[in-house]
C-alpha cells in the first residue's frame, strides 16, 4: 500500500490525473488517503519484518498517524469543524467530480484510517480479537462504499454522503486490513 500512497502522491505533485486514481471513476485519492495509505504500508511491512525493537517503534507511530488522520477528518465530518489540514499538502480545487470539501477524503475513508491506525497500534499487543474485529469492519465499509459506487446507491446505505470513497482507495482499504 505503500507504493499506491507513494504513486498517487507524485500524481498530485506532478498534476498526473492517472497517478491520482482517476481510472475507474471521477473521484481521486485525495493526498490525505495517499499519505496514510503510505504510513499504513510502511507501519505493516515494518510489523512484519523488523526485528529491531526501534524499527518496530517507527512502525506504531505510523499506525498512530494513520489513526491521527482519521480521527481528526472523523472529528471534522461530526463537528462541522475545519481547521484546513485536508490541504496542508496540496491544495484541492473544490470543483472535483464527487467531492463537496476541498482534500478532504470521505467520511467512510475516515472511518477506515481510525479502525486501521487503532489496528496497527493494537498489533503490538495482545488484542488480536479487537484488531480482527477492526480490520473486518474496515473491509466491510469499504465493501459497502465501492458497491455503493458501482451500483450509484451510495446515498441509501446510512452514511454521510459528502465526498465519495474512491474505488481504488477501496481496494486499498481492504488490501490494508487483510494485511493487518
């Protein structure tokens, strides 16, 4: 996941419409989601394969930061708040396709980041119920979204309909969670 969060950054950078996702829909991966899409591959594969105990505390304050950025996007769906962080690295035109706030990723995609960055953290430990539970909600919002996406029915689900998950981050989503 680290490579998809790496790609779709440099697509923002360079103004490479494809780098950002665009490829099955007209919504793209916003630069928060590439970002923790990114700390999200690089805190699993650092799990998986350090066996130096500061690479593995690199690894939980990347979980953390997955769960920093969906938690203070949830905070900003649930209050109305917006302190600007959604474009702190790029600038977003609020004009995109499927997009109402500028940079901001879905509140499903929030949703997702805080179950996965708790999951993350909570690997360290000896919760594996509570990180399974987790991962498999992760998977299953994700799963919701991108039918929702296919079929255009993504307002009857119950969620809050705002800005639309995009597919790719869906895929990336679940890919993510079976990781963890």
């Amino acid at each position: 996941m680290s490579i998809v969060g790496a790609i779709v950054v440099i697509g923002w950078v360079g103004h490479i419409a494809i780098f950002q996702g665009a490829l099955l829909n007209e919504v793209v991966i916003k630069v928060n989601t590439a970002v923790a899409l990114l700390l999200g591959g690089v805190s699993l594969a650092l799990y998986h394969i350090a066996r130096i105990s500061s690479r593995k505390v690199i690894g939980v304050c990347c979980g953390m930061m997955v769960l920093l950025i969906g938690g203070v996007t949830t905070l900003e769906y649930c209050f109305g708040w917006n302190p600007g962080i959604d474009e702190w690295i790029i600038a977003d035109a609020a004009s995109k396709a499927g997009s109402f706030t500028p940079g901001r990723m879905a509140f499903s995609t929030a949703v997702c980041f805080l179950l996965i960055g708790a999951s993350l953290i909570l690997l360290h430990t000896r919760w594996a119920r509570a990180v399974e539970l987790m991962s498999l909600t992760s998977i299953m919002i994700a799963l919701l979204m991108m039918l929702g996406t296919f079929t255009a029915t993504h307002e009857e689900f119950g969620f809050i309909v705002s800005t639309h998950m995009a597919v790719l981050t869906g895929i990336a989503i679940i890919l993510l969670s079976l990781g963890v």
